[in-house]
C-alpha cells in the first residue's frame, strides 16, 4: 500500500488545478511547512517547500481568490525542531485560476507557474548538496557541510542534532 505523505494533493486544491496536471508541470512532492514568524506577520497563507532539497517555495493566501507567489525556499533552524522556512527571491505573483474557469486559462496558469518554479529551482540549484554516502540531494538546511546529508550524518557519524 503506497500513502502519500505529502501535502500534493492539498496544493493542487489550492490552486484550483488537477493534481496530475500540477505534477506534470511543477513536479513534486510539495509539502505545508512552518514559516518564519516575521514573515507569518506580513503575509498569511499556506507555505509550501518542494522540488529538489527542497528548493522552491509556493505560498497561497487566505483570500477567496488567492495570490501565489513563487519565490527560493530558505530554510532557518530556531533551536533543534522544526526547520522553519520563508520565501525569498520571489520569481512570480500569480493569481489562482477562478472556479470553473475555462481550461485555456488553468493552462495558461500552469504555464506560468511552471515557469516560475523552474526559475526559483534553478537560483536554488547551485547550493545542493550531493550526499557521498547516499548521493541524496538535499538542500543545504539538511546537510552537514559540503558532502553529507543529515540522515547520514546520524545513521553513519551518529551525530545527534
Ligand atoms: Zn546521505
């Protein structure tokens, strides 16, 4: 039995499009993470961190029609748990497509976001890390230095964090 513990399905809710067709154009998984509180204080909405490491940050506001904003995900340790993250380099702002809207413009968001999710990827990109024990590739914020990702910094150096 698969279960998907990411938060996908709940994103392509938000964003009023199909969770496959969210997949085909952004990738995946996406998860809800919790935001740094200075930035909780300037925009409410839901935080999203996916693709690579994760890398890139999707936040989609409160209102009826909401705002996204597409922008690098950065994540900040404030004590030992839990990782918080925000969004920073904002690529785009989209607005999410009506209920019911015609496919051209669900497309046409897709497209767009699309876009701009590859954008906040590839700013990320450089900062990766490539695990040399389980060659994950995770974002700096889960790794030990330069080469190792933080479950193998525990499971092979048993380092507790
Ligand atoms: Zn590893």
């Amino acid at each position: 039995m698969w279960i998907d513990e990411s938060d996908t399905t709940q994103l392509s809710q938000r964003l009023r499009v199909g969770p496959r067709e969210l997949l085909e154009s952004i990738g995946g998984p996406w998860q809800v993470s919790e935001r740094i509180a200075e930035r909780e204080m300037e925009r409410s909405g839901t935080l999203f961190v996916g693709r690579a490491g994760p890398s890139v940050a999707i936040l989609v506001s409160d209102d009826p029609d909401p705002d996204v904003r597409i922008g690098v995900a950065v994540g900040q340790w404030q004590g030992v748990w839990p990782l918080l993250w925000s969004l920073t380099d904002e690529t785009a702002l989209l607005r999410t497509p009506e209920r019911d809207a015609p496919s051209a413009e669900v497309d046409s968001f897709l497209a767009d976001l699309q876009q701009a999710v590859d954008a906040a990827a590839a700013r990320k990109a450089p900062a990766l890390v490539v695990c040399r024990y389980c060659s994950a590739l995770v974002a700096p914020e889960h790794a030990v230095g330069e080469e190792l990702c933080q479950a193998c910094g525990t499971n092979v150096f048993g380092i507790v964090y």
